[in-house]
C-alpha cells in the first residue's frame, strides 16, 4: 500500500515550529549559546512573528521546559502505574536508563537550565524548581506505597530517589549509559531497604 501524497499537508503552527527548533537548540547546545535570530532562521519566520508568539527569548526557553515538563511527567506516571510499586519503581528506573541512551543525550534538562540561570528568583530556575519538587513528590508518593515510614523517613528516601535520579542522568550523559538500568534499580532497592 502506498501513501497517497495528494492528501494536503499538516501544518504544523509556527508557535510550536519555534518551541520544536528551540527545544532541539536549546539542548543540544545549550540555552544561552542560541539566539533568538538563529531560532527565527531555523524555522524561517520573520522576527515579527517569534515576538508576537514569544516577547522574549525567556518567554520561549519557558515555553520549552514546560513542554518537556509535561512530557515528562506523562510519562513517568505512565512507568509507574503497575500495581507493584517494586516494579513501578524499576519501570521509572528503566524510562530513566532508556532516554539517556537515545542518541544526542545530553543530561536532564532542567540540570542543564538550572545550571545556565543560577539567579533563583529567575522565572526560568523557578520552573526548574517547580520539576524538581514535582518529581520530589513523586518520589514521596512512591517511597509511601513502597511502605516506608511516613514523615521524615519517606522524606528521606524521596531526597535520596530524587540524588539517584539526578546522578543516574549525568551517569548516562558522562558514562556508560547502558548500565544506568540495573545500577539505578539497584541503588533505589537499597534505598528502601534501608529504610524499612
């Protein structure tokens, strides 16, 4: 069977043809090192129309992480959803281990954005934060069902989960990112462990 190729292109809004080309800039390059100008040829549109969609550059790196926020939590909820809360906590480990070995992986980027707007007051680091204590939540609510103690010692392993994470997609960026999986699972294991 072949595609009919009269059928009339999707188009695809500029907007979100300016959040696709940043988002691949961004992170593969970094935010601060790519200009809106750079971004406005990638997609072929005139200044006119980025501003109108994006009155700062700031406005479009938000517009970015707020996409990749979203996805990440889909899809992480999504991993966790088995009713054994063991193997919830191995799908995420697993969700983890598999985008850090996607090709062009650079790290988490919200550590990267984190790290390129150090001023916490920031609109930027504040969304930053935002994911971090979303996914400190989550980890609180995993470590509950896994039957830790509630109060500090949850606390606890949800500060731990969440070190294990981080470490776990610098690990994939600057290491071997086929072992982040097992290594992750493992950490994670022991953490809960522990505190049981």
């Amino acid at each position: 069977m072949t595609e009919d190729t009269s059928a009339p292109e999707r188009t695809v809004p500029v907007r979100d043809r300016l959040i696709e080309c940043a988002s691949e800039l961004f992170y593969g390059e970094g935010i601060r090192a790519i200009s809106a100008d750079r971004i406005i040829a990638g997609v072929g549109t005139t200044k006119a129309t980025f501003y109108r969609h994006f009155p700062t550059k700031d406005d479009l790196v938000l517009a970015y992480l707020e996409r990749r926020a979203d996805w990440e939590r889909i899809a992480v909820t999504t991993a966790a959803r088995d009713d054994d809360p063991r193997r919830a906590m191995a799908a995420v480990a697993k969700l983890l281990a598999d985008s850090s070995c996607q090709p062009g992986f650079r790290g988490c980027p919200f550590i990267n954005a984190g790290a390129e707007y150090a001023d916490p007051t920031h609109p930027i680091r504040r969304l930053v934060d935002e994911q971090r204590s979303w996914w400190w939540t989550f980890f609180r609510s995993l470590a509950t069902r896994l039957g830790t103690p509630a109060g500090k010692p949850s606390y606890a392993v949800a500060d731990q989960m969440l070190m294990l994470r981080d470490g776990a997609l610098i690990a994939g960026y600057l290491g071997d990112s086929t072992r982040v999986g097992d290594r992750l699972t493992t950490a994670l294991n022991a953490i809960v462990d522990a505190a049981l």
